[in-house]
C-alpha cells in the first residue's frame, strides 16, 4: 500500500465515532453515493447467516468420514489388521492406505460406528480423526 493510503488509513483510525459519521454523510454529499444501501445489506446478511448456522448446529450430523492420519512405523502391522477389517480391503489396498495417510478409513459412518473405528486403531497404535 502507498504512504499516502496508510497515512489516510492512520488518521481514519484516531477519529471518534461522531467524526467517522460525519465524514461518512460529507463523503456521500461529495461523491454522490448511498452508503446506507450498502449497509442495510450488510446488516440484513449478518443474521441470515448466523441463523443458518444455529440451525445447521442445531441439527446433529449423522454420518461422519473416519480418516486414518498418522501411523507409526512400529505399529504398522497392527493398524493394518484393523484397517482390512474397517474397509474389507485386501492386503495389498489396506498396505497402501497405511503408507499413504492421510487416507479416508470410512465415509458416511455413523457416530458409534466411527467411534468404534478410532478406538481399535488408537488401541493399535494409529491416529485417527473424524469429520
């Protein structure tokens, strides 16, 4: 940014809040513009999307992606067992999975079901996360 935009944005920052409105309403007598549009939008949004995402944190998520994403290289072994179990896959795809985390154990789970999926394979010496 120039010198002079952030010596402008400086002093904006120092104005009280009757200033900042009264530089506002000379700013629209000078361009010609209608800033009042532009916030009444703005503040019309603000609730709109907030009550959105109330209702989607209302709503209880019902089906949750298990994600394998860490495995140390001790407990490789272990946590390929689980994984073939998980995923019904045979040996060489759970293998692959196993070497190249982070890679997706389940999609669309359920809560207990990916619940049950993260013990064993912690209990196995794996990390995993679910979203």
């Amino acid at each position: 940014m120039s010198e002079k935009l952030n010596a402008i944005i400086e002093q904006l920052k120092s104005l009280t809040l009757l200033e900042a409105s009264e530089l506002v309403t000379e700013i629209e007598n000078v361009f010609g513009v209608d800033t009042s549009v532009s916030v009444a939008s703005v503040a019309m949004a603000a609730p709109v999307a907030g009550g959105a995402a109330a209702a989607e944190a209302a709503e209880e998520k019902t089906s949750f992606d298990v994600t394998l994403s860490e495995v140390s290289a001790d407990k490789k072994i272990a946590v390929l067992k689980i994984v073939r179990n998980v995923t019904g896959l045979g040996l060489k795809e759970s293998k692959d999975i196993v070497d190249n985390v982070p890679k997706i154990l389940k999609e669309g789970a359920t809560k207990e079901e990916s619940e049950n999926i993260k013990k064993e394979v912690e209990a196995a010496g794996g990390k995993v996360t679910i979203k």
